[in-house]
C-alpha cells in the first residue's frame, strides 16, 4: 500500500485471550474513555478508534511510518498505568495487524465473521456506536471515517447477498420458527410461558413478532407472573391453575426450575377433549426438562426439549460457515476497492479526476450549447471550443494552486477537501447516503435480531 501513513490494529478477542484478561483491558469501569486519554498520553497517531464487547477488544490507528516505535512504546506504557499489563505480559494474547490485513479483519469483524456466533448481527450495532465515541472524541478523520463507513457498508452488502444472517442460531429463535413451521400462520395463537426465564421471554417476543396475539404466564412465584404479564400486556397465573389455562394456549414454552415435570401425560390428556384436540406445541427448554416425554404421544400434541431445538440451531450454523466463505469473497473484493482508494490519496490522481471531470463537464456543456447554435460557422464553433477550454483552465487554476500548496502544509487533508467539494468520489459518496438513508431501518432491524443472540451458553 503505498501512502505515507500506515494502519496499525492492535487486539485480543475469544479466540485469543481468556475472559479474565479481557475484562481488564476492557476499559469499562475507566472514568475517562480510552480514546480521550490515549489522545493526551501521545500525539504519535493521527486518528483512532477504539472497539469493546464482550469478545473483544481492539484499538486501530492511523499513523505516520515514522512514528510506529513511538506508538508501540506509548501504548505500552498507557497499558500498564491503565490495566498493570505490559505490551510484554500481553503479546501471546494480542493481534497486530497491519494496512491491508488490518482493513480485512475490520470488514469480517463488521460482517460477524470474526464473532463468537458466526454471523452474529449485534457487533455491527457496537462498532457503529464506538464509531459514534471516535468522532465525539475527535480521533476518527479522513482515513478512519472511510474505513469505517466502508466497513458499515460491506456488512449490509453480505448480509444482502449471502445467507450469513439466516436460520436460526438461538435456542428460544430456532423454539419461534419451529412453532411457526409446526402450526402455519401464528396470527391469534395463544403462547403460555411456564417460568419466568429470560430464554422463554426471548422466545416470547419472537413468537410476538411473528404474529401471537395472546401471552398467559404460569409461574411458581405469581408475582413474577403478573410483572412479566405486565411487561407482554398478557395474564398472570399460578402453577395451581396450570390445567385451566392449558386449556387456552396453542403454544407453551416451559423454562423452569423445577426438578420434576410439571406438564405429564397424565395432566394433559384429559384436557385434549375440552381443547376439542386442536394442535398443542409445547417447547420445553428446561433443563432438567418440564414436560414429560410421554406427551408426544398424545393426539395433536407436538414436544420438543432443548435438544431437538440445538439440532436446528447447528444445522443452521453449518449452513452459515458456507455462506462465511461468499462472504470472505466479498470483503476481498472490497477491501481491494479501499486500497485503491487509499493510493489515490495522493495529489497526481487526485488532479487527474478533477481535470478529467472538469473536461467532461465542458464539451457536454458546449455540445447542449451548439445543439441550440443551428446556423453555427466552423470558425465560431472553434472559437467557442478555445473560449470553453481556457475558461475552464483558469477555473481549475485556484483549486490545482491551493492543491499544490496544500499537499505541503496539509498533507491528505487538503486533497481530501478537493475531492469533497467537487465530488470526485461520487459512487462512494452515493453508498455513503444509501447507507445513512437506511440507517435507521437497519438498525431496528438489528435490535431485533440482536435479541435472538443470547445462544447456546
């Protein structure tokens, strides 16, 4: 890559590093943010970015090749006054990662390829939101903003154009699609939850959106049942009156404590007469489980534990990794397009676009022009083509002046500003604001996803 700064990632992640050593280098509980106080500890870096969750933690820079020693000896230092590492102590857990390889691990990072679940949609949401904390803290510009905005658009690209975000991959996801493929149409189903679990809730919300109406909570504790109902806007029960509202669900998702079962045949089979034998789904993720084998023999009542649903979510992983693969694909493609962008962040091409761009816009202004000339002499028409070309050249004389001047003073920044103010980057420009556009559907898109993230753990 050939610029006059370098790109340089440093980070550790579940793969590398134990979660004990990652929650320290977390920076959570730190008063002031890593960026505001890495930013007075050195001024050996132009820009930085700064990313934590709970698989990872990554700092990536932007600095002049001059300046690495320099980084790396600051970053050490800011490490050890800030965590008690060294550089030393942590180098066998660390990544650094360089230009190229480090714009590659940012676009798979965004994509979910890097994630502890393949695919996973929540990481994009925290990168966008660090992004968000750099400008805040001023340490993300020209190089940084490009990247990140690129690495925002590559992961709505795969997520387009590869299966990387589909099939289920939660239990209490896989639990709502499964009901949705057992029963059809979900619209003005009945869901009861058994329990008071956070995988119940998750899969109460699904079965929510994909069109349940009504939500009955049965619980051993009745308090916790009317607070959950009243979160669901639904009805509140005691585990005594479990038979009675067994009555009314279509679906029930029983995730309790308890060391027994709590739904036998022997409970439910004299409630399928009243039920009129209408379909029963019963999703028991508890384990130990909560529903008695046995009533998956019974008419019209469809069991499945926690295991029948880990089959679906691991068929739907393996299903993932090959889509992993159309995905690493696309980020080749476009992180060649950031390195060509980055080599032309340099004054020659930058020139070239303007006067080519500059160029265009003339002859096919003088061409609408000479459209409306009809009775035009050969020699008027010449002389108008003289006229244009000079007009042009002293236009492009300021910018190309201040350009020159500016690569000097200003380094990128001057070009940066060219390219701006004439559009020289129109396609770029153009997914930049498909992207802001739809930003904000995305992102509710995302939230909702994000829920069905909390997997096999």
């Amino acid at each position: 890559m050939v610029t006059n700064f370098k790109l340089c990632l440093i980070g550790v992640n579940h793969k590398t590093t134990p979660v004990e050593i990652r929650e320290k280098l977390s920076f959570t509980s730190a008063h002031i943010h890593p960026l505001e106080k890495f930013q007075k500890f050195s001024t050996s870096f132009k820009e930085a970015f700064f990313l934590s969750t709970c698989n990872r933690v990554e700092f990536f820079f932007v600095h002049h090749p001059d300046q690495r020693p320099l980084l790396l000896e600051a970053f050490s230092n800011f490490l050890k006054e800030e965590t008690g590492f060294t550089l030393e102590n942590l180098e066998p857990h660390f990544y650094f990662l360089e230009d190229e390889n480090a714009i590659r691990h940012l676009f798979e990072v965004a994509c979910g390829l890097d994630s502890l679940v393949l695919g996973e949609p929540q990481i994009l949401g925290q990168l966008k939101e660090a992004y968000r904390v750099a400008l805040h803290y001023k340490t993300s510009g020209l190089i940084l903003n490009k990247l990140m905005h690129r690495a925002f658009f590559v992961a709505k690209r795969v997520r387009t154009e590869t299966g990387i975000g589909g099939g289920a991959v939660s239990v209490s996801y896989a639990a709502s699609q499964l009901a949705k493929k057992v029963l059809g149409s979900l619209r003005d189903k009945k869901v009861l939850l058994i329990g008071a679990g956070e995988m119940a809730e998750l899969a109460c919300q699904h079965l929510l959106t994909l069109g349940a109406t009504e939500i009955l909570i049965a619980n051993r504790t009745l308090s916790k049942a009317i607070e959950l109902a009243e979160r669901f806007k639904g009805k509140a029960s005691s585990l005594e009156e479990l038979p009675e509202v067994l009555l009314q669900a279509d679906i029930v998702i029983s995730s309790t404590g308890a060391p027994g079962f709590i739904i036998t045949k022997k409970l439910l089979s004299p409630l399928l007469k009243p039920r009129k034998f209408k379909p029963l789904f019963i999703i028991d993720i508890a384990v130990p489980r909560d529903v008695e084998p046995a009533v998956n023999e019974l008419e019209n009542v469809y069991l499945f534990d926690i295991d029948d649903l880990k089959e679906v979510v691991e068929e739907n992983l393996k299903a993932r990794k090959n889509e992993a693969l159309r995905a690493k694909t696309i980020i080749e493609e476009e992180v060649h397009k950031v390195k060509k962008w980055l080599s032309e962040l340099a004054i020659n091409p930058t020139l070239r676009r303007l006067t080519e761009k500059a160029e265009t816009l003339r002859q096919k202004e003088l061409e609408k022009t000479l459209k409306k000339l009809r009775n035009i002499s050969p020699e008027d028409k010449e002389a108008l083509e003289i006229l244009t070309k000079s007009l042009v050249q002293k236009l492009l004389s300021y910018p190309i002046h201040f350009l020159k001047r500016g690569y000097h003073e200003e380094g990128k920044f001057a070009i940066s500003l060219i390219r701006e103010i004439y559009q020289l980057d129109e396609g770029e420009e153009s997914a930049k604001k498909e992207l802001f556009l739809e930003d904000t559907l995305e992102e509710a898109s995302l939230q909702k996803e994000d829920s069905s993230v909390k997997i096999l753990q």
